[in-house]
C-alpha cells in the first residue's frame, strides 16, 4: 500500500479502514472497484454490488447551487460506480440533510432531479430518509446485481493493453471553472449520465476500469499504483477533451490540459482493452451504438506520460491529487497551484 | 393517507416520495416496513433488506458528542431497521462528513464505535465514503437478506393481538433528558443494541413489527394509522420501562410516561403477537434465552389507551409527535410542551 497511500485520500481512506475486517461475502479488495461486490449467501449465479457516495463538499464550495442538478447528480454519482463494475441497477436509497429555510418549491426540484436521473439509468427510488440540518447535504446508496464471477475490477491491467474512455472528457472541470473561476458564471451544459449501458459491454472485454469521477489525471494515477504499470497519452488526450470544454477552458486562459487534471471529473469510464479483444469490443460497442475514445496505451512503467508544448512529460500525478484533497481553501488557490505546475512544465523544468 | 398525513413526519416524507414510481422488484409498500424489501430477480429464496440512515440532527442538538457513540448509533440505527423486518444482516456502507477541525483520535474512536457496533450485530463495513465538510455527520446503508415470503410488516395486525416490547423502554429518552435537560450532565449508560436475533424469531410469530426509534408512542401511532386499530397499555407499560430511566426521569421531575413520549427512542422492537401464536412464540423466545415484556393489546378502535394518575386516557398522540417535527427550537420548549400535555392530563381535561 505504500506507492497508495502517498496519495493524501488514499491514506485517509487506508487510516479510516484499517481497523475493519473484510466480511467473508466480500469479494473485491478495498480500492480494489468502484463498487462493493459482496456474494448473496444462498443465491448462486448472483452478486451484489452496493456503493455510497454523498453530495456535500460540492454543495459547500458553490460548485452545485440548483437543487435540480444536486438530484441528479445523488443519483448519477452512484450510479456510475455501479456502471464501472458492470453492473445492472436495481435502485437507490437517498439520504437528505435539508436546512430548515429549503423552499418547498427547491425541495420539488430536489426531488425532480432524483426522479430523472433514476429515469435516464432505468431505476427507482427504493427508499430514503430524511433530517433537519444545514448545509443542504444528500447522499445515495446504489444497489446493482452483477452475474456471479464476472467482477470488473481496477486491477487487472496489463503492458500492451489499450486505453480507453467511454466518452469525451473535460466537462466536469470546466463547469466547475464556469461556475467558480469565470468572474461572472458562464451557461454550461452538465448533466453525466452514468455509463451504465456501456458498462455492461465493458465487462466483458476490459482488464480494469474505473470512473472519471475525481478527474481523469486522478483516476489513471490510482489505475497506476493499483496495476504497477504507467499510461502513455500521447497526443491523443487533446481528441479526447469535449469541444464546449476546450472553448471554455481557453476563455478562461486555463491550459486545456488541466481539464484532466482537475479533481471534478466526468462520470466517463476509464478502461484498458487487451489487444486481442479489441476488436470484438469494437464490434459490440457498435452494435449498442456507442463509440468509444481511444486515449492512449499502457506501459510497463508506473508513469502517465503525455505530449504538452511538444514535448512528453511523465506528470507528476502525486503533486496534482494531493494538491486537491489538501485544499479546503478557495478554489482561487487550487487554480493557482495547477497553473504553477503547467509553468514548470512550460519551463521544461521536469522533462523527462 | 388520510390518517398517516397528519402526522408532520409522513406528510414531509409522502411528498418528497410522491412523485416516484415504485420499483417492480419491491415488496413493501411506501411506509410499510422498517426496511425496505426487493427481491432479487434471478435469485430464487431469497429477498434484499435495506435501509438508510444518517446521524445529524442528534449531533446538531449535542445529544450525541462522543465520536465512539456516534459510530455506534450509526451502525444500530441501521441494523435496528433490519432487526424490524427480520432481516440478518450483510453488513453496512457508511459515509462521513469529517469536519477539519475533527481530530485524529476523535476519528480513531468514531471507526472504533462502528467496528464495536459491527462486532456487537456479528456484521462488517462493506465499504464507505468521506467528505470534507461541517458540521459532523454520518450516515449508514444497512444491507440484510430475509428468506423469500416472510416479509415481517408493520400492517397486519388485528383486535385481540397481545403488544409486546423486546425489551425495556425509557433508556431512549431518559439518556436525552440526562444530556440535554439537566442542568449539569448526568452520568446515564445509553447504548442500545439492534434487537436482530430476536427479530429473526419474532418474523414467525408477529403480526406487525416497528422498532421504537422515535419513541414508543410515534411508533404505537403509526401502527394505529398503519392498522386502523389502537393499543391499550392499561398499567402494563409502567413495568416495562427500565429502572435507570425510571429513576433519571423522577430526578429530573419528568413525569415517567413521558419516556415513552419523547421522541429519541431505544431501538426495541414493538410487536403484536396473535393469541393462537403466542405459547409458541414464548417457547421459542425462551429458547434462545431472551424474555418479551408484554405492553398491552390491540383494540379495534383507532386510539392508545392508558393508565395514568389513576384514570384511563386515550392519549392525543398526534399532538405528541407534531411537536417533534415541529421543534427545531431548543429542547426546553420541546420539554415544556410535553409538560403542558401532562398537566392537562392532570387536569382531567381530556379524560375519556
């Protein structure tokens, strides 16, 4: 654990853990999916997957303020870890700490934003609870079914294997520059929707995978310790970025590269593809009507190199996620420390 | 509806649920169970229970400031729900809003009163979440199974059914009382313990469980709504509340009856057992060492009769558990308020 736990959540997590056996029904390690899989004692041919997950520090920063997309966004939060193990969702509990002064007509659109996001994944509410407390904070619990032996985890990747991603990235981070950078709030459309459908495909061709939902720097970082192996990015991450993306990003004089580097991901799955399945994942991605983003390949070192400014950089990923889980401070400073490090790079100071 | 709508609580939770559609897979209906139970398609034998449950508003009034207790109550808030339906625990998913100013050791002893609670059901943590944020809070989804067809339900009770308690009652609001009412603290061991062993043998015999988390006659009321019946306690319920909470509240000058119309419960199951179940019943709870206190009998009309001051009444337990939801005042006025009902019932003013 010890190349993870350099990583400031992962130490968190590892010190919240460590005193908690693992029961015997457990199938995945811990940081092992993005989902718990826990085997159902007397139902052969069934695994559960169960994950939770809360909205509160994006409530807190400003980041989500309509209390429309904080529905959605309690369920499609849990709904993609479940997507990124491949499973089939049978519902969500919900979870809400609602203030006192919460209009009637915000709870309405609170619960609006639920029932269509639960709508867009094919799933219900099965139940919830409520309490009377501030800030507004609202949590999910996710419940999927998997079919028994077929565990899409994190840490299968090997050498060779082909990287991709289920759809274009960057919009997690620049919404949240739109909203919190910009000096009056730019219109953006985000609205993820988890990759549940595509998932299901996933499973069946992919060594690892894992969402986009801390950023995709942060997600092909903890990819890199879990496998041991690096990602070479080439210059094919640029293709990769959303279009609205790159033009706001470059409205707001932030280096498109950082739109991956950011810690507000976009609910994409990050996979690898061993080259001899390629092509059948191909096929079956079309016959769904999906088509995937190749974003790079996997190499025997534990890097994530890519081309900047015309020259390839392995990235220091460490420095990048450990600036956000420190920063409970402005945003203003988070921004700051990501353009220092694009400086340095721009310097040449740690070409490698 | 009619009925349960006039209680705060239900109207808030009817309307944040009414635009749902319920899930083909569920098999309680909306109010009906203290968990929520799905079946598992595919998986023939056996149905899901599950639950969600967050801590905030008892750490927000300062009821609860031990991190170990916190832990605690976190995890048997949730497996008490199980414990209601009969369920036997999976294990938990817990998530934790982590203010910055909590301390390393405040943290250790919070996972150390999960783990102890986890150890105490015979269940694990499955998995988690943090955020960043304040003030404290932690929430829970506990996960169980329950054999096929033998859903324990809040709604079948009938006339002539014996009531029952798993336990002693009072500890609940006793413990509130020495935290938040006397002047200086009294010291008063609270730490229920989720009653799930013996749910799993009330499921044979009950006509209708509810655990007593919000007090004992929130949870009678909304069986009565539920049921369309009442509970008569006669005297009965006077030996059914535990010597330490007798003994606190006679301290403190709160009437003894009131323990069990405060709204911070014990977590006991509260069941009804019909007549021609009940030698087996005793039988089978004797066998594994637990002795069920009787509290009174089901009768057809829809009202809680007691004893008190030497009188029946029939208690307006909707005034009761409106002041709950209607009080996010200070304790006092919320005490003062139960107070005033008591001295009307003094009074004769609404004798039957």
């Amino acid at each position: 654990m010890l190349m993870l736990d350099r990583i400031r959540e992962n130490e968190l997590i590892n010190s919240l853990a460590k005193i908690f056996p693992r029961s015997p029904y457990q199938v995945n390690a811990l940081h092992g999916s993005d989902s718990e899989i826990i085997r159902i004692p007397g139902a052969s041919g069934q695994t559960l997957a169960a994950t939770i997950d809360t909205i509160a520090e994006e409530i807190r920063t400003g980041l989500y303020t309509d209390p429309w997309l904080i529905g959605w966004m309690t369920v499609m939060v849990n709904m993609s870890d479940l997507a990124a193990v491949g499973a089939s969702p049978i519902g969500i509990l919900v979870s809400e700490i609602i203030p006192p002064d919460f209009s009637a007509e915000s709870r309405e659109r609170l619960q609006k934003g639920i029932l269509d996001a639960c709508t867009a994944c094919g799933t219900f509410v099965l139940g919830g609870d409520t309490n009377a407390g501030s800030p507004l904070s609202t949590g999910g619990c996710g419940l999927g079914l998997l079919p028994e032996g077929s565990l899409l985890s994190r840490t299968e990747c090997a050498k060779g294997d082909r990287l991709y991603t289920s759809g274009y990235l960057g919009d997690g981070n620049a919404f949240a520059a739109s909203r919190l950078i910009a000096k009056t709030p730019l219109p953006y459309t985000y609205q993820p929707v988890a990759r549940l459908r595509e998932g299901s495909v996933v499973r069946h061709f992919a060594s690892c995978c894992m969402d986009s939902s801390d950023g995709v720097l942060a997600t092909l970082d903890q990819l890199m310790r879990l496998n041991g192996c690096g990602f070479s990015l080439g210059n094919v991450w640029e293709k990769a970025l959303s279009p609205q993306s790159v033009r706001t990003s470059l409205e707001l004089g932030i280096p498109p590269w950082l739109l991956l580097a950011g810690e507000h991901g976009e609910f994409e799955l990050i996979f690898t593809i061993p080259p001899s399945r390629e092509k059948a994942f191909l096929d079956e991605a079309a016959n769904i009507g999906w088509a995937p983003l190749r974003l790079g390949d996997v190499i025997p070192t534990p890097e994530i190199r890519m081309f900047l400014y015309d020259y390839e950089f392995a990235i220091d990923t460490e420095e990048i996620r450990n600036l956000g889980s420190s920063s409970l401070g402005p945003i203003e400073k988070y921004l700051k420390s990501l353009l220092e490090i694009d400086f340095r790079l721009r310097q040449g100071r740690t070409i490698v």
